[in-house]
C-alpha cells in the first residue's frame, strides 16, 4: 500500500513541475512572437522610408535602381 501511494505522490509531483515548465515555456513564447512582430513592423516602416527617400533622389545608376525595385517588391 506504501508504495502504491509513494509512487502516486511521485506522479502527482512530476505533472505538476511538467505542467510548470510547458506554462513557462508557451508563455515566452507568446512574448517572442511579439517582439518578433514589433521588429517586423519596425522593419517594415524603416523599409517605406528608404523607398520613399530613394523617390526623390535621381538615380540613373543600374544597381541602385534595382536595389530600389527589390525594395518595392519586399514592401
């Protein structure tokens, strides 16, 4: 009888220490994908400025130009 309640008690301990470290473990990352998210959005305005920079310069020279274009298309 000791043993069926020591090895209960055991079980009981390792689901909840389980259980502990997937809660931890999904809640960081919950807060990874939202600083990844903020650094797209970041990325993404930082990406529409150099466009919207690059329109008004007078680019004539063909790697800036493409550069630009790859830039239109990422945006």
């Amino acid at each position: 009888m000791e043993e069926v309640v020591s090895s209960a008690v055991v079980q009981e301990t390792v689901c909840q220490v389980l259980s502990g470290l997937v809660d931890r473990y999904n809640g960081k990352l919950k807060l990874n994908a939202n600083e990844n998210l903020e650094r797209l959005e970041m990325a993404h305005i930082k990406l529409e400025a150099s466009l919207g920079i690059s329109n008004m310069w007078m680019i004539t020279d063909s790697s800036l130009l493409h550069w630009r274009k790859k830039l239109k298309l990422a945006a």
